[in-house]
C-alpha cells in the first residue's frame, strides 16, 4: 500500500472509517499527515521481527470483534512478544467504529498504559474493572 499513490492511500484510510470525511476531503489536513502515514503503512508493509522477538515493556492491544486488518487473535498473539504486562481491549464493530462510538479507545489506552506503568513500577495502580469497560 505505501507503494501506491495518495488517491489509494487515502481510500484505504476511508475504508477504515476512522477519520472524519471532512478531513481527508481537506487538502492542507491532508497535506500535514499524509508523508507520516505513508511511512506507517511502509513500516508496517515491510518489517518483520523474528518470530521469537520479545519485548521487555508493557503492550496494549486495541482492536475491534470484526476490523478488517487485525482479528482479535493476532492481537492477543501480541502476549507472546512481551516479558512485560499485557493488556487486550476489544471494540465492538471495528477498532474506530467501537472505540469512536464510545469515544473510548484513546481513553482505553491511557488508562492501560497508566495501569501496566503502574504494576510494571509499583508506582501506580488503575483497577483492572477500568480497563473492561
């Protein structure tokens, strides 16, 4: 997909219905996150870590029940590639139309992250019960 010109690049984005129409419909929005993006889908297009990669730090894997790019169980395999806390939230609908809906999904992983900084330092603690919201 980096490979591709900005029209596929952008109707892919669109597929997703993560982003308002309005902006990817805007030149200058575009214009500022366009080279970024490009360079996540080159990133995501052409690396591959060893199978065996294990990171030592906390993950946090949002994904919804039927996206269209990552089931639930490639992000649950995530637990594998870490020594660290795991977490997993599940968005009903697709990671953008679940987490949108609710306007959770940035929330979700604040608190997640805040939650695994907290048990991975002893430093903070976030009830689990927040995280399943």
């Amino acid at each position: 997909m980096h490979l591709q010109g900005d029209d596929a690049l952008l109707r892919d984005i669109r597929a997703l219905s993560g982003t308002a129409p309005h902006a990817l419909d805007d030149e200058d929005i575009v214009g500022l996150f366009l080279s970024s993006l490009r360079a996540d889908y080159r990133a995501i297009g052409t690396y591959r870590a060893p199978e065996d990669a294990v990171l030592g730090c906390p993950v946090v894997a949002l994904t919804g029940d039927t996206g269209p790019k990552t089931t639930v169980e490639e992000a649950q395999d995530w637990r594998d590639h870490t020594t660290g806390p795991f977490a997993l939230k599940v968005f009903s609908g697709t990671l953008f139309e679940g987490s949108t809906a609710s306007g959770s999904a940035t929330f979700s992983l604040v608190i997640a992250a805040f939650s695994m900084i907290g048990s991975y330092t002893e430093r903070f603690t976030v009830p689990t019960s927040v995280l399943r919201q």
